[in-house]
C-alpha cells in the first residue's frame, strides 16, 4: 500500500446493505404486456385495430355530439326568431337580438366548442395511452 491510497474501514464499522427482492417473473411480465400491446399496434393485429377502432370511435363520436351542439345552438335560432317573431324584433343598445346572437356571441360559442372538443380529444388520446402501456395484473 501506498501513502495515496485509501485505508479501509475495519469489517465491523461498514453497514452491511439491505437485501432487496428482486423477482424477475413481475419485471417482464409488466414489460412484456406493454410491448406486447404497441407491436400489436404495429403489427397492425387484430387486437391492435381493435384498439385504433375504439379510439376513432370515441374521437368520432367526440366530434358528432359537439357538431350537434354547434347545429342546434347556431341553428336553432334563426328556427326561434321564425318561430317567435316578437323575440327577433328586441333590440339591445340599439341593435337587434338576431344581429348580436349570430354576428356577436356565435364566435365565442365557437371559440369555447373548439376548445372543448381539443380538451376532450386530448382526453380520449390520453386514455388510449393509458390503456396500452396499462401494466397487466
């Protein structure tokens, strides 16, 4: 031994380091599911598109029942004002009801769907992540 060289400490002054259990059959069981899934989405196996299937199904019925909503809010009201001519003829600050409704508030209630609709596609796709790297139990 040199005079560079670290002495060691005496046996009886080192902690000996916890034992930990490792269990090999869990660590691949939970990898080998989520790879098991993402080829499968490669692959393009049956599995694997009844996956894709499900998310455009969700993503599509996402976007119909938000087109509905945008049909029946922007759509309904020139039915309204046909309907009840009384409530076409109120005027607010000098201008009419059917001019504010669908040239002022219709590009906020557009704004605030879109929004939504991103929101809860993000959602749909988040959950598609999650059910493909879900480790199995």
């Amino acid at each position: 031994m040199t005079a560079d060289d670290p002495v060691p400490a005496p046996r009886a002054a080192r902690r000996p380091t916890p034992r930990a259990r490792i269990v090999l059959a869990e660590v691949s069981r939970s990898a080998s599911r989520a790879d098991r899934t993402r080829s499968e989405l490669a692959q393009q196996t049956r599995v694997g598109e009844a996956l894709v299937r499900g998310l455009v199904r969700a993503q599509l019925s996402l976007a119909l029942r938000l087109s509905l909503l945008v049909l029946i809010g922007l759509g309904g009201l020139p039915w309204l004002f046909a309907i009840a001519p009384s409530v076409g003829r109120v005027t607010v600050l000098g201008v009419h009801l059917p001019w504010l409704l669908l040239g002022v508030a219709a590009f906020p209630f557009l704004i605030a769907v879109g929004w939504a609709y991103v929101r809860l596609a993000e959602r749909n796709e988040q959950d598609f992540t999650d059910l493909v790297q879900r480790p199995e139990r």
